[in-house]
C-alpha cells in the first residue's frame, strides 16, 4: 500500500532535526522538560525578556512588567 507523502510536512521535518542536532538536542532532555538554549554574550536584559516572553517562566505576570518597568528605568538614564 502507497502512503501520501506531504513534501511540506517531510521538509518542516528535516529542518527541525538539523537545528535540533546543531543545538545538542537529546531527546531525554525532552522528558525531563529541560532544554538547551544558546543566549548571546554579553547577555542584556532585552534577551532576558526574550526567554520570559518566549519560554514562560514561575510567576510570569508578576515578574515580567517588572523586567520592562526596570528596561525602562535604564533607557532613560542611558539616554
């Protein structure tokens, strides 16, 4: 029996595994609810931002308008 190949679906796929490989993707990582993320250097806080927004963390609501009132506080005294 022929099954339907979806090309996009096949494509999507091998994308996924290339960056999963490059990332040092395991998948007992995957069950343990852990991950590997590559973060910049220096770290600013606008990528700490990133990975609440992204990722979610404990407490979000409390936490993150916190992280953009402090974003704010240190563009004013940069600028």
């Amino acid at each position: 029996m022929n099954s339907i190949i979806d090309i996009q679906e096949a494509k999507k796929n091998k994308q996924i595994r290339k960056i999963r490989n490059k990332n040092g993707y395991r998948p007992d990582q995957e069950s343990q609810g852990t991950f590997v993320a590559r973060l910049p250097y220096p770290l600013y806080l606008s990528d700490i931002i990133s990975v609440v927004e992204r990722m979610g963390i404990m407490e979000e609501e409390k936490i993150l308008p916190e992280l953009y009132k402090l974003q704010k506080k240190l563009t004013i005294k940069e600028d």
